[in-house]
C-alpha cells in the first residue's frame, strides 16, 4: 500500500462531526404506534417508505424537528425484524448516523477489520451503509449515511432541515412535516449492553473507533445529542432503553404530558412515557421555531 494511502486511512480513522439523525424502532402493532407516536407527542407521519418491502417490512417516519424516528413492523416471515421482536420484543432496532463522508469511514473500517458491511446504497449525493451489530456495544445495528453537500444543500451534516434520503426522494413532501414539529428535537438515547458489559466508557470508545462519533468520557457527543449506555443485566436484552425528547416551550411540554396521561402511558410519576417498547423522556428546551441545535 501506497504511503498516500495509508495517510489517507490514517485520517480517516479520527473523529468527525456526526449526527444522529434517525433511530428505528420495532413493534408488534403498527397502528397502534402509530396512533401513540403522532398523538402523544404531537407530531405526525411524514411519509413511509415501499423501498423497504424489500426487507419483508413496512414503515412510517415521524420527524423531530429535522430528524427522525422510523417505525418498522414485519410482514412476511423469517425477517431480521421479526426475530428481534421474537427474541426481545418491542424496541430499538436501528441508530442511524450522519456523517461528513460515509463512504471515507467505510473503507477505514474495512481496512482495519472493525465492522461488517451488511448493505450499502449510492445514488446521487447519498451513501447509505448499514453494519453488522455483532460486536458493537448496546445491540442495535448502525448505519452510518452521508448527503455530499450541493449547492442546493451546502451543509448537509450541520443545517437541522437539511434533506434526508430516508424521508424520501421530494424534500417538499416531508419538509413541511419537520417545520411543522419544530419544537422537538431529538436530544438523546441510552443503549443497555449485553448481560455481563458493565463498562460504559469502553463501549462509548468502541463506537468512537469504529464510526468516529467523537466521545466525552462515557456519552457520546453527537452534533445534535448524546448517545449513552447502561451496564448490562441478567435477564434483561441489551438494545434501546430511552429516548429523550427535546420540547420548546412550556405549554407544548404540558400538551404532551396531558395527552400521555389520558392515553395511559404516563409512567412513574410524569417521569417518562412508555411507548413502543421503549421509555420516552422529555426535557423543556428553550430553542425558537427557526433555529436549533446544530
């Protein structure tokens, strides 16, 4: 190998700014997330996607604020989803990350044998790589994708409405969604790991070598969120434990509580909302509609 070559895997093998764009959820009943998720939070679906068939799944995608979270259910048998709901029932499926340059990261990571790609998809600016979970902390299969920016999208990774090839080919078809429920912003999540991992750090600096998502001791520190982990129990599966919900505005916090209550997934107090197989925790921001994190 050329010395060109190894500096250029040299450097790609560092941290750089990363997103955390969209998280995938897994359930039993569709119309009933659905139904949860849009009401409860006050958000919408903005479009599902027939690609996915491919995979024996169906989908919708909610937006945050400009990320998202996907619902997927199977409908055929013998599908990755379905086994994971057999094995541990409703939750976390996927993180999916945005970087500067996924295709860059990929052959770092092929290069030093850190991860297996399991599908990946180029057309136009996008690349989207999904991994294989097997030894990645917190049990959930990544994706690492990237928008090469244009002139009609300068900074992909860093302006929070930017496009977002999940969402669908028509930015004009799912923008308006976003816009619509810019006072949430996804904020976090924390991943449990397998019976036996107890060290937090450690799995934050595995995810930090293999994708390059920087890391801040034990969190890592998204663009846009935190991403955490919890020591693994007997008995419990590792995978997605919470997600925490930005929400702008005081009467918007109490709106969502509310109707949790009424819907009966109000939890310990207005300590978190149970949806989805997944504890949802909601923190009051203080971001106006026309600006966010990033």
């Amino acid at each position: 190998m050329s010395q060109a070559k190894n500096v250029g895997l040299k450097s790609a093998g560092g941290t750089a700014p990363t997103r955390l764009r969209q998280i995938a959820l897994v359930v039993r009943d569709f119309s009933k997330a659905r139904q949860q998720l849009t009401h409860v939070l006050g958000t919408e679906v903005m479009f599902e996607d027939p690609a996915v068939a491919q995979w024996g799944i169906k989908n919708f995608l909610v937006p945050l604020g400009g990320d998202v979270i996907e619902v997927v259910t199977p409908v055929q048998e013998n599908t990755t989803s379905g086994r994971l709901l057999d094995k541990r029932g409703e939750g976390g499926y996927m993180i999916i990350m945005q970087t500067e340059d996924a295709r860059k990261r990929r052959e770092y990571i092929e290069s030093k044998g850190l991860s297996k790609v399991i599908f990946s998809v180029e057309h136009g600016d996008v690349a989207c790589i999904q991994y294989h979970p097997k030894g990645i902390p917190g049990g959930m299969m990544p994706e690492l994708d990237s928008h090469t920016p244009t002139p009609e999208n300068p900074t992909p990774l860093t302006t929070r409405f930017s496009p977002w090839h999940a969402c669908g080919s028509d930015r004009k078809v799912y923008y308006p969604g976003m816009k619509r429920s810019a006072h949430l912003s996804l904020e976090g999540c924390v991943l449990r790991l397998a019976p036996g991992q107890t060290s937090h750090e450690d799995a934050a600096r595995r995810w930090e070598e293999i994708f390059g998502v920087a890391r801040s001791r034990d969190l890592l520190a998204f663009t846009n969120a935190r991403m955490g982990f919890c020591r693994g129990e007997e008995g419990l599966p590792e995978g997605l434990v919470s997600i925490t919900v930005g929400v702008n505005g005081k009467e918007k916090f109490e709106g969502i509580w509310k109707r949790a209550e009424e819907m009966g997934v109000a939890r310990g107090g207005r300590g978190w909302i149970e949806m989805c197989g997944v504890r949802w925790y909601l923190m009051l921001t203080g971001y106006g509609d026309d600006k966010g994190k990033l």
